[in-house]
C-alpha cells in the first residue's frame, strides 16, 4: 500500500502544480498539500516496517479528509467555479476517493488474513 499511495500522492502534486502552471492562483496548489503528506507517510512506511501499519491508517484520514474537501465545495457550489476550479475539485475527489477506496479494500484483505 506505500507504493501506491506514492503513486496517488505524485498525482496529486502534478494536479496543483499544473493547476497553478495554468492558472497562476495559489489557491489552485490546494491538491498537492495533501500530495505532499501522503508521499512523506508513504516514504515513511517503505522506512519502517514496523509502523507501516499506524501510517497507512493515517495516509487514509488524508485520504478522507482529501475526499471530502473537494465533494463539500462542489456541493455548496459548484456552478460558480471556473473550470479549471471545477476540474481540479473533480481531479482531487477522485484521486484521494480511488485511494481511499484501495486502503479500506487493503485493510479487509489485511483483516481477514490475520
């Protein structure tokens, strides 16, 4: 799972720091704040085997936390955001949405091995 959630972390970092390439917005770097914690818990876990386990459950609240952020805002108000905005929201619900759904499906595979 710390490979993967590298995978989803450099995605999302690409995400705002292409978003802010584009539009010129800080705001529009949101995605890779949580790119960037999911890529030091990932780095983390490859590190020690030890706490793999307390970090990958950490790297999931990002996760949900990277989930609902972007589900909230589109929800209150989505009509009034420029595309890229619209695009971007969309981009991080379902990277950190794909990822969250990967650590619960690993969790229960993990739980039931054990």
């Amino acid at each position: 799972m710390p490979k993967s959630t590298l995978v989803f972390a450099a995605l999302l970092i690409t995400l705002g720091v292409g978003a802010f390439l584009w539009s010129g917005s800080r705001t529009a770097l949101l995605p890779a704040y949580p790119g960037l914690v999911l890529a030091i818990l990932g780095g983390l876990a490859l590190a020690f085997e030890g706490g793999r386990r307390h970090l990958m459950h950490v790297a999931a609240v990002v996760a949900l936390l990277g989930t609902l952020a972007p589900a909230a805002t589109l929800g209150i108000r989505a009509a009034q955001m420029s595309s890229l905005a619209l695009m971007v929201n969309i981009g991080m619900l379902v990277l950190c949405g794909g990822l969250l759904a990967l650590m619960v499906r690993s969790f229960v595979a993990a739980r039931r091995t054990a």
